[in-house]
C-alpha cells in the first residue's frame, strides 16, 4: 500500500518537482540556442529511437461491468459494489463486459 503523506510534504513535493521541471525547460532552452543543429538532431533520434515501442493497450479490467441506460440510452461502467464509475457514452466501453439489467418487479 502507499504511503500516505501529510499535506506539508506533499506540497514541498510539488515545489520541488516545479522547480525542476523549470530549470529542465530552462537548459532545453539554451540548448536550443546555443546548439539548434544539434538540438533538433537529438529530439530526432529520441523520436525514432522510441519507434519500435508500442504504446500499451487497454486491456479487460477486472471487476467491472457496464450496463446501458434504457431511459437516456447512454452506456455507464460500475463496479460490482454498484458504484458507477465512469460512463454516459452513446457507444459501449471497449473491453469491459456488458451486463443486463435486473427487471423490476412491479
């Protein structure tokens, strides 16, 4: 399980990778100046180095289901605790298994 952090760290945490985030666009920056062949020759490499790589796919999630809505036909995705999760898409889910609805009893 993941460690849970107060708000004082978790925010000293943001400060932290902000800062670096900034500084890392900063010498991006001057390396796009001061070397502009070089640079753009880099990101070219790291493009295509990155080709053979596929990116991943969604596949099944357990422990959810999806179900139309009879009254507004919009498809929504649960869990088996009966939570909705997501949904209120005209088209079903891709890889989440459809369930039917219980019928009322009257």
């Amino acid at each position: 399980m993941a460690k849970m952090m107060n708000r004082k760290e978790i925010k000293a945490r943001k400060v932290v990778s902000g800062i670096a985030r900034g500084a890392l666009g900063v010498m991006e920056a001057k390396e796009a100046v001061t070397s502009p062949h070089t640079y753009v020759l880099k990101k070219v490499l790291e493009k295509a180095s990155k080709a053979d790589k596929v990116k991943m796919r969604r596949g099944t999630v357990k422990n959810r289901e999806q179900f139309l809505n009879p009254r507004n036909g919009r498809y929504y995705v649960r869990d088996r605790g009966g939570r909705i999760r997501y949904g209120g898409k005209k088209s079903p889910y891709k890889n989440i298994r459809m369930v039917k609805r219980r019928k009322r009893r009257k």
